[in-house]
C-alpha cells in the first residue's frame, strides 16, 4: 500500500512524532513532500513553531546548511515559509570556520527571508582560537540589511581588535535594540554606535569607557541596562540624565572590577537620571553599596512616574525621611543586607501593592496587609493577583 493512500487521520498520528524542538527540522522537510502532506504538517506546526524553530534553534553549521536547503526548496514550491521568519540565532562554535560555505548559507537565508527584525550571534568558548586565521563570522550580511532592527551578540571571551562587528553595525541602518555582552569597544565602534538612532540598548560584561559619548546622540532612547561594566558609570549616567529625555527604563548593576572611586558620583548621577527623565517607570539597581548617600531617598522623592523598584544583592538600605510622594507599586528586594528597619516602615506606608522579597524576616510584610501567594511574592490584601 503507497504512504500516499494512507488516511489524513493516520498521517496526522505519524507526524505527530516529528512535532518536537529537536525534530522540527523533520516535520519542515515533511511539509515540502508536496502539497497534501503540507496541509497535513501544517495543521502539527504552525507559523509561531516555525518561528520559534529559527530563533531558538541552536543553529550549528550543518542545520545552517540544511535550512538553507529547505527555504530554497520552500522557494520553489511557492511556498515563501521564509517569509515568517522574524527571528535567527546563530551558534558560532570552532567548527563554524571549517567550512567556508556556512556564511554563504546564511547570506542566503537572510536574502531568501525579507522580513527578519532580530539577528542573534552566539559564541561558543573557543571560537575566538580559530576566528585568528578566518575571516570574521559577522561578515554574514548583504550590505545595508534594511530590515534588522534587533543585534544580540554574546560573547565568552574579550578581544580587543576590530572583528568585524563594527561593519556589521554599519550595515543595519534600522538598527533600534542591540544587547552586547563580553564585547569590548573597538576602535571604530564608537563611532559606529554613536550613529545610530538606537531606543533600547543593554551593555554586559564589557569594558566601554567611551560609551558616553554614543549617549549623545541616543536622544531616542527608551530603556538602557549597564551590567557588570568594567569601567566606571558616572561619566555615562551624567550623559544619559542631560540626553535621553525619553528613557522609561534603567537597570545599573555595578560590576565587581569597576572600582570604587566614584561610587558617590555613580549614585548622584543616577539620581539625576530620576530627577530628569521624567517618563522613567522602572529602576532596577544591583550590587550597590548606598552608605550614607541617601540614594533610595531621593530616588523615590524625585522618581514622578516611577512605579518600579528592583534592588538586588544591594547593601546599606535605608530612607531617613518619610514618604510622601512616592507612586512607587512594585518593589523587589533580593539578596540583599543590612536593610534598615524604617526602610520597611515607610516603604510600606508609601501605597504599595507588589513585593518580592527573599529575606527572612517577614514578619513587617505580613502586619502590613499582605498576602503571599507564590514562593517570594507580596500582595496587598484587597487588589486581585
């Protein structure tokens, strides 16, 4: 009996099997058998799966290829599947400089599928050993890719010479979000980025001393996050307080190698995001030591829009004075010490209605009308979870 003839109803039990993340690929290959069969996978895996399939894959140089071989089968068939593809994430292991074919297989994924916004670039620990004699892995792109708006880039490893993700930056002229970790600035990078119309912008273990100066001309910006920077964050801070007049969002997690001569400028600089940026709803702070500064304080006198605080392996908390105008209504507190009794006395006096917290002593929490109802989180009685 042919496989053609077999009932919808028992294909469908068949196809089953392939509808899982590592066998996606398979239940693809079935939908471009022809056209019955891709009625049938398709009712298995929709537009959303195929979605998730090129964005969470861990796409190494073989399923590179292969999907490759798909998208232009998927070409043929009048299909265009490439055509949903919002979203790529490349695993750049040492095997990728093996074969000089895998850039030219991506180029021509990013060629067949016109409507990507998000180009994520992973790194494995050992690529940077192999990257020395090849060309440099972001040399994947068409000039002027025009519709990119969103670079990851992850990195393991610091390399302090230009690999090519400063021409990368270059050629996205839609580039609005863009999230770099373990990348060090480059000799040209700043200017690269300082070029750029970007809104959202996270900075991870780098080392960017001269980020200040891409802040200028970032007048657009809608949330920025610094986390474990290996330089110092006063200079940055006090160009973001005198530019972004539209940022909404704020995580600054001090790293632990940027020193400690400017910790009160850090905090005063970060006030004066608060106290400038008027549309700002969330301050997320980490690794801070507030001593004597009476940070929190002012943060939450001068945060008028402020509806969000997140401490987080923070130190030395506490508010002298009583809260009046605060609008704060989330607050989390995590791993951290030395939390000044008042601080809950007035905190909790201040409106609010979400806490997450994971300290011991709950007690305060509990007489103030709160209700727990998952693991660390707080919620006051009489507002619906």
């Amino acid at each position: 009996m042919s496989i053609q003839l077999l009932p919808t109803e028992l294909l469908l039990q068949i196809f089953a099997y392939c509808n899982q993340r590592s066998f996606k690929y398979d239940l693809f290959s079935i939908s471009l058998v022809c056209k019955q069969w891709h009625c049938i996978s398709r009712r298995q895996v929709d537009n959303t799966s195929l979605q998730e399939l090129f964005y969470y894959g861990n796409h190494t140089p073989c399923q590179i290829e292969r999907m490759c071989s798909l998208l232009e089968e998927s070409r043929k068939l009048l299909l265009n599947d490439a055509h949903i593809i919002k979203s790529i994430r490349i695993h750049v292991c040492d095997d990728w400089f093996r074969n000089i074919h895998n850039q030219t297989y991506l180029s021509k994924i990013l060629s067949l599928a016109q409507n990507v916004k998000t180009l994520k670039i992973q790194f494995s620990d050992r690529w940077y050993l192999a990257a020395t004699k090849c060309e440099p892995p972001y040399n994947i792109l068409p000039p002027c890719y025009h519709t990119i708006e969103n670079l990851i880039v992850l990195k393991h490893t610091h390399r302090l010479v230009d690999d090519g993700l400063t021409d990368l930056v270059r050629s996205l002229p839609k580039l609005k979000w863009l999230d770099m970790c373990s990348t060090d600035q480059y000799p040209d990078l700043v200017l690269a980025l300082a070029d750029r119309d970007l809104h959202h912008v996270s900075i991870r273990e780098s080392k960017f001393p001269e980020l200040h100066e891409c802040i200028r001309n970032w007048s657009n910006l809608r949330s920025l996050s610094v986390r474990d920077l290996r330089n110092e964050c006063h200079a940055l801070f006090v160009q973001v307080a005198e530019t972004c007049n539209h940022l909404t969002i704020l995580e600054f997690t001090r790293g632990c190698n940027s020193g400690g001569l400017h910790k009160q400028q850090e905090q005063d600089a970060i006030v004066q995001i608060v106290q400038r940026c008027i549309l700002l709803k969330r301050v997320s702070l980490g690794g801070i030591d507030f001593q004597e500064y009476q940070t929190l304080e002012k943060i939450l006198y001068h945060g008028r829009a402020l509806i969000s605080l997140s401490l987080t392996q923070c130190t030395n908390i506490s508010i002298p004075k009583e809260i009046t105008e605060s609008k704060i209504h989330n607050i989390c507190i995590m791993d951290c010490i030395h939390i000044d009794y008042w601080f809950w006395n007035r905190i909790l006096s201040a409106g609010m209605i979400n806490i997450l917290y994971n300290g011991i002593d709950v007690s305060e929490i509990e007489n103030r009308g709160f209700t727990r109802y998952s693991g660390c989180s707080w919620r006051r009685n009489n507002f619906p979870i």
